[in-house]
C-alpha cells in the first residue's frame, strides 16, 4: 500500500516561507493533481516529495515510512519532468534502461522492462531512435516509459504536457490517465491547467501561496466551491460574479439554497454578498418581456458551443455560454436567465461559500 502523508510539512527559500505548515493525504492508487497559479508553491511541494528539496519542518510518510531523511532513490519514486530530461546521445532504449542499468539490474530483466513498457506506450517501433528523431509526444512517452521501467510504488509529473500543443496535449492526457488505469499506482500531477485537473483527477488540491484552499474530486470542487477562489479558478470561461444588491438583475434568491448566518435577501440588503453563477447557467433569450437585459459585446462561436458577453449599463459584464449556434449579434439587446438552482453565494468581505 503506497499511501503520501504529509504533515505539518513547512518550506523556506531564505526568510521567504513558501510552503507553511501543510497537510495533505494521498491514497494508495490515487490519481491527485496539484493545481493552482504560478507560483502557489506546487512543483516545490512535488519536488519535496520527491526528495529534490528538503522540507524545514514537518513529516512525510511514503507507504508508511518516514521519508524526509531518504534520499530520492530510496524513495521508489519516478518523476516526469516538464523538458523530459532525456539523454541526447542515447538511443530510447539506452534512455529507458539508464536508471535500470544504474542498479546493476540483469541484461534480460532491463529488457523485458523496456519490452513491456514500451508496448503499453507504443515505442517498440522507436527503440533504436535517437531524442532528436522524436516529436514532442514521442518524447514524453520516452520519458513515461523511463518511470514506467523502474516499478516505482509513486508515479510524479511535473506539468508534463506544457511544452505541447493543443491537440497532442489532449492526446496525452488520456494517455497518462490510461496509463494510471493499467498501473493503479500512486499519481501526483502538478499544473497550472485546470483543464487537465478536471479531466485526470481522482482528487483535485487547489493551492494558492503555499496553502491548500480546497481539496476533493473534480466535480465536488467544481459544483460547491469552498471560496471565490476556488470558484473562479475552476471552470472555463471562469464563473460570473455579481453584487446581490446590484439593480441591474432581477434573480429570485429565495429560491436557491440558504446561505448560513442569514437569510439571502437579508444578506442581499445589506451588500455583503456575492453571487456567482458559471456561464452555463445562463440563458440567452428575447429581450421582450424579460427581467433582466443587457447589449451583447462579443460573440465567440467555436462551432459546438457560442460564447456569449453582455454588458450592464454600469459597464459589468457576464458571460454566457450556448450550446450550438445562436442568432446574436453585437450590440444587440438580449435576455439573461438564471438558473437560480445552480447560484452560488459568498461572503463578499471574507471570499467563504455561505451555501451549506
């Protein structure tokens, strides 16, 4: 069983403290995916786990055992590295099999490794290439398959798919998530990309200045929100925020879900509220008859889905997203529905969700 516990686990640069006290548990088996802005302390954390930096203060358990004084081969661990850090004078097979070769492991046991992961991969084909003579993705797989030989107990990858374009990175995140599928090993991912934490997750830790903000599956973090934070981190395009005591929309708030501390039209009445509500929540319809309007200031069609932005008089804008193709036009006046079971409600002064 190859469980990640972290506790109490605190980092300096200097006098500058980029990881404060910090706890987090992994499962055995669990695909988990650090995600957070630049510079929310995530590759210093996976860095930490890997043994590449010493933590100042606090504990880490891998399977069970203390690991801050181990060195990073003594953890099992494997990491992919964002530049896949390949050897560009040996041949794929010759870079799959270093580390192997390094333990002085048995010639037909390091290539029945490099014969085993390189057909889950698909490089039997590109055993004898060189890095040069490899695209970006054949690149990675190498260094997927570099992991994939040493039988780690905990798979780490270090924004991976950064140096990819659009289609291969789409391309190689179902194939890291097969992977971890076929393997069931312990996974800890870190980007920058929320996309890829909603899509490869089992559990999502969203970070921001060292901090855990919040942590559980994709869907949970995405539908209940712990803070503003969260809320517009996740989701694309990012979640609209309005005050609910703005005149400039008319949302049925006693339909929704009860806030604590408050009811909502008391917590509308006295400023302090915001409310948040994603882009798909929102309907475009005729302006005659409806509640709430606003001018159309852009119209995004990306042919599935129409990405709709209208402005309020005051210059506030929402966003709204259709499915499929929608006649509007800029500067057009349109209705906005909301869907009042889907709002979300936060404390303006402190960011906290006030939804149960």
């Amino acid at each position: 069983m190859t469980e990640v516990s972290l506790s109490g686990i605190r980092k300096f640069f200097g006098k500058n403290e980029v990881i404060p006290p910090l706890d987090l548990h992994i499962e055995n088996g669990e695909f988990v995916v650090l995600v957070g802005p630049s510079g929310c302390g995530k590759s210093t954390l996976l860095r930490m786990i890997a043994g590449l930096e010493s933590s100042d203060e606090g504990d880490l358990t891998i399977a069970g055992k203390r690991a801050n004084d181990l060195s990073p081969k003594e953890r099992n661990i494997a990491m992919v590295f964002q530049n896949y850090a390949l050897y560009p004078h040996m041949t794929v097979r010759q870079n799959m099999a270093f580390s192997l070769r390094l333990a002085r492991a048995e010639k037909a046991l390091i290539e029945e490794h490099i014969q085993k992961a390189s057909a889950i991969l698909g490089l039997k084909p590109l055993l004898d290439r060189l890095p040069r003579q490899l695209s970006g993705g054949q690149r990675q797989r190498v260094a997927m398959g570099r992991a994939i030989v040493r039988n780690p107990s905990v798979f780490l990858f270090d924004e991976p798919l950064s140096n990819l374009d659009a289609k291969l990175r789409v391309q190689m995140r179902a194939e890291i998530r097969g992977l971890h599928d076929r393997l069931s090993a312990t996974t800890i991912y870190v980007t920058h990309d929320q996309v890829e934490a909603m899509t490869m997750a089992d559990k999502i830790v969203v970070l921001r200045d060292g901090h855990v903000e919040q942590a559980g599956s994709p869907m949970d973090l995405y539908s209940r929100p712990a803070n503003l934070f969260v809320a517009t981190f996740l989701g694309s395009p990012e979640m609209n925020l309005l005050s609910a005591s703005s005149n400039e929309i008319d949302i049925e708030l006693a339909t929704g879900p009860k806030p604590r501390g408050g009811s909502q039209r008391d917590k509308a009445s006295s400023g302090d509220m915001t409310i948040g509500i994603r882009p798909h929540d929102i309907t475009i319809q005729s302006a005659e008859g409806a509640k709430t309007t606003a001018i159309v200031s852009l119209v995004e069609r990306t042919g599935s889905e129409t990405l709709i932005r209208a402005s309020f008089p005051s210059g506030n804008t929402v966003c709204a997203v259709m499915p499929g193709e929608i006649a509007v036009s800029a500067g057009e006046r349109v209705g906005l529905r909301f869907n009042s079971s889907r709002l979300h409600y936060f404390d303006s002064k402190t960011g906290e969700a006030l939804t149960a």
